[in-house]
C-alpha cells in the first residue's frame, strides 16, 4: 500500500476551498441557523471541500507559506461565500420585514417571539411567513442553487482570485435595496387591506362618538388580519416562489463581479 505524497501546496488549496465551502455552508438561510449543531455544519463543509478538490485544477503558488499573505488568501476566500450566502440571507429578512409590518399594523407589537435564527424578538406573523418562506425554499430545490454555486463558482472565480470593485459594491446595495422592494410585495395586499380598516373606522368614530374604538377596533383588525393573511397566502406563495427561482441569476452576476 503507497501512502500518497500531500504536498504543502495541496494542502494550503484544500485549507482555501474548505473556507469557502463552510463560508457558504453558514450563510445558507437553514443549514446556517443556529439551531442546526456546528459539528453537522463543519462535518458538511469538509464533505464537500473533499468532494470538489480532485475537480478544482489550480497551482498555489510554491514556497514558503508566509503568515500573512496566507490571511489574506484566507479571508478573501470567505468572503466569496458569505457574499453568496448573503443574497438568500436578505430576501428572508424581507420577508420577516413584511411580517413585522403587518404584525404591527394588527396591534401584534408587543405579541412576538423568540427567533431561533438571531435569538431576537420578532412578530409571531413575521416567524410565520418565515416559516412559510422556508418551506417554500425547499420545495422549488432552493438549495441545490448553492450546492451548484459551490461548484460553479470554482469554474468562474478560481481560489485567491477574489476581487473586490465598485460594480460588485454597486450589486450588494442593489441586493440589499430589493430587501425592502420583498417586503412590500409580500405584505402589501394585507397592510392595504388593514389601512382601510382603520379609515373605516375612523369614519365610524367621526360618525357615531359614542363607539368605542379601542374596544372596537383590536378585535376587528386582528380579524381582518388572519383573513386577509389567509387570502393572500396563494398571492405569497407565488411571489416568493419567483422571488427565490431568480437567485441562480443573481448568485451567478456575483460571482463575475467577484
């Protein structure tokens, strides 16, 4: 049995692709929550750094491994993965924007609860559409998009070939503005829905004084609330689903940026 020949050359391009590969691993909307154990995310991101090395045809440059220009090799590696990562990240924080939205417009402000993702306190409509959005997810194979862009991204950018510029500067704002573009499409039929609830009644209150409208007024929000998120899911589910079929596009546009 010949034991093979590691060469410290090998051994820094596994070190760089394994720091892209968990960089990602991380990021990723579920298999980077907190809830998911660090020794499944770590034992996943070897796996696949073991599986992609044979295929990733780069020559580090030989010599000795200096210290520091071996950090920086290291730290422009994970940045190529939370970038990516970081495109699916802000669509589910639109998402959970929408929720907060129409969860305050009900009178749901002080009803939230525990996110296990940021251990924040978010609206108990917000973790709905959360969850709504994360099924949603993984039923259209959002998640082979970044299993594909691991691969696909060693094709495009190759290891210590990462470039920061103005256009890829110009693209994350862009990212991070449809944030909030997420958040109005997904809760906009139901915050409309509760707007005029409030003009009605208004014009109830100018009409009729002797009305009550803080008694009123909660119990019929919260009603028309849960309708309208009831009749606006198949709206949801259509949107999100788009929303989410366009990430190949955009992890790609990145990824020639970078």
């Amino acid at each position: 049995m010949t034991i093979p020949n590691i060469t410290p050359e090998q051994i820094e391009l596994f070190l760089l692709i394994f720091l892209r590969v968990s960089a990602i691993v991380v990021t990723l909307p579920i298999l980077g929550n907190r809830t998911v154990p660090v020794r499944v995310k770590a034992g996943l991101s070897f796996l696949i750094a073991f599986l992609i090395f044979p295929f990733v045809h780069f020559e580090v440059p030989k010599g000795d491994i200096a210290v520091f220009p071996l950090m920086f090799r290291m730290a422009g590696e994970v940045l190529v993965g939370v970038i990516i990562g970081f495109t699916a990240r802000l669509i589910f924080a639109g998402i959970q924007m929408a929720g907060q939205l129409v969860g305050f417009q009900m009178g749901f402000g002080i009803v939230n609860v525990v996110d296990p993702v940021t251990s924040a306190q978010i609206s108990i409509i917000a973790q709905f559409k959360y969850l709504i959005a994360m099924l949603i997810f993984l039923a259209i194979n959002g998640h082979h998009v970044f299993l594909y862009a691991i691969s696909e991204s060693y094709r495009i950018l190759p290891p210590l070939g990462f470039h920061f510029s103005g256009e890829l500067m110009e693209a994350i704002f862009l990212f991070s503005r449809n944030m909030f573009i997420v958040a109005v499409k997904v809760g906009a039929p139901i915050m409309a829905v509760l707007l005029f609830t409030s003009v009605a009644l208004g014009l109830i209150v100018r009409t009729v004084p002797q009305v009550n409208v803080f008694i009123v007024g909660f119990p019929l929000k919260i009603g028309v609330g849960m309708i309208g998120i009831g009749l606006a899911m198949p709206i949801l589910l259509r949107v999100v689903e788009k929303i989410f079929s366009n990430l190949e596009g955009e992890v790609n546009l990145l990824l020639q940026l970078m």
